[in-house]
C-alpha cells in the first residue's frame, strides 16, 4: 500500500512526505462476518495520542486509488489515519464492486471501532470521506456524538438531484438495468453495468470527462474493474444525505470544485448553511483533481481546517 514510484498516472508529480516521517501498519476488522482491510498510517517522531482519522474510497474505488497520498499528508502533519477498502472492493473479502450503501456505512462504524483500538492515537475522532464517501460520514456524523470532525471532500451530497440533471433517459435506463439485475442475480444471472462511462452509457458516473480522470487515479497494480453490479444504481439515485447535514454537531469541512461536473459547487455552498458549525470552501478544482493536479491546495484546506477544528 505505500509503494510511489508512481501509483498512478494522476499523483506522478505530487511530492510525497519521506518514507521514514510516518509507520504504516495492516489493519483488519470484521464487518457482518467478512472482513475489511486497510492501512494504518501513523506520524514519525515522539507524536503523542494523535487525533485518528477514518477513511476510505469514493463511488466504486479502491483505497489505492490516490488515497495513500492524503493519509501520508495526515501522517505527516501529526494524525494517525486508517484507510481501508469498502466491502466487495480492493484487499478487503469479496470482488463483486458491489456499492451497497447500508454496508458501506457499517463498514466505516466497523472501523471507527477498530480505530478507537489504536494504542498508539488519541481519543479525537476525524470522518473524513471523498465523493460517495463523503456523504458516508456526513450521515454518519449526523447519528453519532463520538465525532470530533468531519472532511466532506467533493461531496456527494444528493443523488436524486446528480440522477435527475442526466435526464429521464438515464433514469429510465439505470432503473431497468438495477432491477434486472436484482431480480436475476439471485439466479445466477445478474449484470453489470460501468461504474465510469461516457454520457451516453448507463453507468454509475457518466459525467463528461470523468472516465479519464477516474482511470487515471487507478494504481498501476490494481486489479479494479470499471464494472458494478447494476442494482448499484438503484441506491445511489435514492441517497440523500444532504438531508441529515442539519442534525451535525461537530466541526465540518465541505470542500467543493467550482468546475467539479458531478456535484457543483453551488450546491455544496447551499447545503453548509445548514451546519451549525461549517466550513464551506470552493476552488478552482473537479471531482477528481482534488487528488491529482490540484492536491496541494486541497490537502492545504484540510489540514487548516482541522487544526482549527481540534486545537
């Protein structure tokens, strides 16, 4: 998981803390009987109890794919983070892709558990989650009082409005295809459909440009499908977690891309008004360029936000 030399096509020229400024250390938590894997990155030095943040990928990711960059920088900067692979993805059991929303969260809960095991961290807890996952620990924040923080990066906030600006040709296609494959997966005869496509496909991100720049985040060595099981579609059209923002008691951080095609800008500034206590940035940035060309700057809004958040 720490191999650079590079990872992927999007993270060739970040410049990358030096190996020996932060421990890396295998994790692993159950989670409904399987088991999810991940990473655990811990400062260098005589760190003290540092603050633990939890991660993991976005909408059908791997942990490999331009993640390790930011839990290095957290590491770096004095947190310890644990990154891990959703359910059905990466190292963790399964390989169906399968972006099923409600183990999804239990995974991150599953692994919160896990972090508050960490000998060598402290008691503040950090959610922090990219795209899909974003919405994860925004829901999640809204149910839980244990939550210093919380990093929305890109966040996915409403997908009935993302489904809904594709026009009723997608939302036709994707509800045929997800309830075909709900009905025949049972029966050995599901399908798939691409997580990243062109407009004119029937996939989870059909935004034009993206499938680019989602290739590019992929680790070189990965064995990642661009493929979902189709009845994926049918949660994401329905997730809503801009509806939960409002009951978030802790610190939280939007960070927004104001030429970001999939979740805009406008939108994210709206839905931080209802944080009690919000930051809500824009910069010129897409939904995938936070982890590629425009890192520094965002990991630059990240770590300041946090030490406000946690000072």
């Amino acid at each position: 998981m720490t191999r650079r030399d590079p990872v992927n096509r999007a993270q060739r020229r970040l410049a990358r803390p030096a190996r020996e400024r932060f421990a890396t250390r295998a994790v692993a938590f159950d989670v409904d009987g399987a088991t999810c894997r991940g990473t655990l990155y811990l400062p260098g030095g005589d760190a003290d109890d540092p603050p633990v943040v939890v991660m993991a990928p976005g909408l059908g990711a791997e942990r490999t794919s331009g993640y390790p960059a930011v839990a290095e920088r957290f590491a770096d900067a004095g947190y310890a983070a644990l990154l891990f692979d959703h359910p059905e993805f990466g190292a963790s059991d399964g390989d169906s892709q399968h972006v099923d929303l409600d183990r999804q969260r239990a995974a991150y809960a599953a692994a919160i558990d896990r972090a508050k095991r960490v000998d060598d961290a402290g008691d503040d807890l950090v959610l922090w989650g990219a795209s899909l996952s974003a919405g994860h620990v925004l829901t999640l924040a809204a149910e839980r009082r244990d939550v210093d923080a919380v990093v929305g990066l890109v966040p996915m906030l409403d997908g009935r409005a993302i489904a809904l600006r594709r026009g009723g040709r997608y939302l036709l296609r994707s509800g045929a295809a997800g309830l075909r494959d709900l009905l025949g997966h049972r029966i050995g005869r599901g399908r798939t459909v691409p997580i990243v496509g062109d407009p004119e496909e029937c996939a989870a991100i059909t935004e034009p440009g993206a499938e680019r720049k989602y290739i590019d985040l992929v680790d070189r060595e990965s064995a990642w499908r661009n493929e979902t099981p189709a009845r994926s579609l049918l949660g994401l059209v329905g997730y809503r977690p801009v509806t939960r923002i409002d009951e978030i008691d802790a610190p939280t951080l939007l960070l927004a891309g104001t030429d970001d095609a999939i979740v805009d800008a406008e939108s994210v500034a709206a839905a931080g008004k209802s944080l009690s206590r919000g930051t809500v940035v824009t910069m010129p940035a897409d939904h995938f360029s936070v982890l590629g060309e425009d890192f520094e700057g965002a990991i630059g809004h990240q770590l300041s936000f946090l030490r406000d958040a946690l000072e």
